[in-house]
C-alpha cells in the first residue's frame, strides 16, 4: 500500500505541470495579436460582398475559416465557395447538436454529481456554441477545399429545432449525397431536393436519430453497465474511496502480491 | 453407426475443417494473421481457408463487430453453409456486444443470431488465442456423434 501511495504522489507532482501549461500558452497568446490570415482573409471578404446580411458569423484562427451564414443562405454561399473561392473538393458534411441540459441521470452510467451545470440561458437561448457562433440547437456544416489554394473553409448554419430543414447542396457537389443522407438519419436534419433520404448506415426500420444529445440508450436503462460491476479504484484515489468491491478486488490483489 | 467409424469419420472430419472468414472489424486482421501468415499457419490444424464461398464452408469465424444492419447477412450466411455446420464467435463484439455494448446499432452477441460453437475471448484477440478456439472445436468435433446430429439429438461434449 505504501507502495501505492508513493504512485499517487509521483502522479500528481508529474500532473501538476501539466495542469499549469494550457494556461501559460493562453496568456502567451494572448499577448501575441494574432496575424493576419493572408490567405483566408480575402475569401471571408469576398463571401461577406457576396452574401452580405446573410452572412451572420465568422472566424478566422489558427490557419482555418469558419464562417456562420443563414440557413436560408446555405446553398448559395456553397455556390459561392465553388465558384467564387474555387472550391472544388468537398470533404465532409454533419451535423452539430448543442443541446447542454441532457438528463444524464437516466443513464445509469453517469453519476449524477458529476452532471454537467446548465448554462445560464443567455442571448442565445443557453446553447453553447461553437466557432462563429449560433443562435440554435442544432447546426448543419460542411467542409470545401480548394485544391489549387490548398485553402479550407467550413460553413456552418444554424437550425430550426423543431424542423430543422436546409437545402440540399447535392447536385452542386455529387459526394454530399451520402453526407446528407448521413445526417438525416443520425440527426434529423431534412434536406430539400435531396434525390433519396433513406437509411444508410442503420437498418431500414431504425426509428429516431441517435447523434441527437437527447437520444436515450436503451440498453443501460434495461440492465446496467456490466463495466461498473468489477471496476477497479483508479490510481492515486484513496483507498476505500470506491465501492466495496472495488476495495476487495484491491485487497485480492494485494495478497497476491505478498504470496 | 460403430463407434469406431464414427470416430474415425470424426478425425477425419476436424482436419478437414474449410473456413469461411467473416471479418467485420480489427478482429478481422487477426483472423487474417492467422490464416494468411507463416508465422500462425492455420493450415496446420487442418483448417483449410479460402473457400469459394459460404456453401462449401464448414465452419465460419465471425471476427468483428455485428451490427444490426448486418445481422440479416450473417444469418443468410449461416443459412446457406451446409451441415454440420460450426460458428467461432472472435472478439468481444461477436460474444456479447465489446465495447460498444450499449450503442443504438451493434447487436450484443452474434449468438443472438446464429447458435457459437466457440467463443475466443479478447479485444482482439492474438491468432493464438483463435487456434486454441479451433483447437477446442476440433475436440469437440471429435466427440460428436453424427448420428445422433442428424437426428437433431443435443450435442453431448465430452461424453
């Protein structure tokens, strides 16, 4: 046991640096101004002249450009990417769920102290939200990239909740017809003029949108996790801290270990 | 049928085992490694891999994740291997689910499909570790009575 301690202790002291490091590269950030991006600044300029008040979000950081439109603006501002900016590659498109307040309770793995806070319900209705912004609970996004620039940028949009609904982008890039159908079933997200929303990865029948936060899994409510049956105290926690079997398992191992 | 033809039928029968690969996951570069590898050479055992296809199978490795969507495949799979007929359930996933236990898509054991002969453990497990799983197969083809499995008697091992 002794021996166990003297872990614990080597862990923390090696943990502490770690701790302290995250905060000493964000004050030296921040007191580096942050250069301009000379290549993604005139792609956010071109698409603010042409999208104008349909543009509502966007940032550029860390050699990347997000840029928030209107859901209303989704395919012209893919249009504009592709023609304007030369987009020619499309890589991936998704979905985003920033619901907070999930009942985490009811899945029997979580404890309940560890539950996250609800956020304070802000301007933007307590959803926290992302790079650029957002004003709802579910965005759809996608990623183009321009081969010839060696230039990405990610389009984001926000979503009605209760209907979340944009326009399909697939007979502008061929490759979003998966993606989208992707995010139909996973998310719920319809998308208009979408040649065939069905079921791509999960079976015909499925019923519901598992990437949705408030998705149950019904397995843990039906029978609890078998992992936390033999889980075992965690190193560097105090002994005893866990449940009894967790201390048994420890004090088995522990005669093992003398004989 | 004489117990000593049966036995010798039987002997016969589990070193000429032809495998069919399932691989639906990692698990599936394990099986690979044993199969396709000098090193493991599965071949040894008498287990001949690379069948044309399921119908001249007699025994299935179902290495991997079995997910909803697929379980209708496998049990057409199983469905059309000729009898007698052996299932080696390889990995976690296949036995009861692994790691992604409570996902909204992954069957929790391919056993709820088709009936497992063998369950090699592990995540994923070493070639090794399949080899004492077709190891223990054969003993238990051994102490099959085929008469009996025509009929649709139960299968007493060890007998």
């Amino acid at each position: 046991m002794a021996a166990d301690a003297a872990a614990g202790e080597e862990a923390a002291a090696g943990g502490t640096p770690e701790a302290e490091s995250p905060a000493a590269q964000a004050t030296a950030t921040t007191e580096a101004p942050a250069p301009v991006d000379e290549r993604r600044q005139p792609w956010l300029e071109a698409l603010q002249a042409e999208l104008g008040e349909a543009l509502v979000g966007h940032e550029i950081a860390g050699g990347d450009v997000w840029v928030r439109v209107d859901s209303s603006a989704w395919r012209r501002a893919v249009v504009a990417c592709r023609d304007r900016l030369g987009c020619d590659y499309f890589c991936f498109l998704s979905g985003l769920d920033w619901k907070a307040d999930v009942d985490l309770a009811a899945e029997k793995v979580w404890d309940p102290e560890a539950q996250p806070s609800a956020p304070a319900a802000g301007a933007n209705g307590g959803y926290r939200t992302g790079v650029a912004g957002g004003d709802t609970r579910f965005q759809v996004f996608a990623r183009l990239f321009s081969t010839s620039a060696k230039v990405g940028i990610t389009l984001k949009a926000d979503l009605d909740e209760e209907d979340p609904r944009v326009e399909s982008i697939v007979s502008l890039y061929r490759g979003a017809e998966w993606h989208e159908r992707e995010a139909w079933e996973m998310l719920g997200f319809t998308f208009d003029g979408h040649p065939g929303l069905r079921h791509i990865y999960l079976p015909g029948e499925f019923e519901g949108h598992p990437l949705r936060k408030d998705f149950p899994l019904l397995s843990r409510d039906v029978k609890p996790w078998p992992g936390l049956v033999d889980v075992e105290a965690m190193p560097g926690e105090p002994e005893g801290g866990g449940d009894a079997e967790g201390a048994d398992a420890e004090g088995a191992g522990a005669e093992g270990g003398e004989g | 049928m004489p117990k000593p033809l049966t036995q010798l039928l039987n002997t016969a029968r589990k070193y000429s085992l032809w495998i069919y690969q399932w691989g639906l996951a990692c698990c599936g570069l394990e099986l690979g490694a044993a199969i396709g590898s000098p090193r493991y050479d599965i071949m040894r055992l008498g287990v001949i891999p690379f069948p044309s296809g399921a119908r001249q199978a007699d025994l299935v490795v179902i290495a991997g994740t079995v997910t909803d969507k697929m379980s209708p495949p496998i049990r057409r799979l199983y469905e059309q291997m000729p009898d007698p007929k052996y299932v080696i359930s390889m990995g976690s996933c296949s036995n009861c689910g692994g790691p992604y236990w409570d996902s909204y898509s992954v069957t929790k054991g391919v056993d709820q499909i088709i009936p497992v002969d063998v369950y090699v453990p592990g995540c994923p497990p070493r070639p090794e570790a399949l080899l004492e799983g077709i190891v223990l197969l054969q003993q238990r083809i051994q102490q099959e009575d085929m008469a009996s499995r025509w009929r649709g008697d139960p299968i007493v091992v060890g007998a």
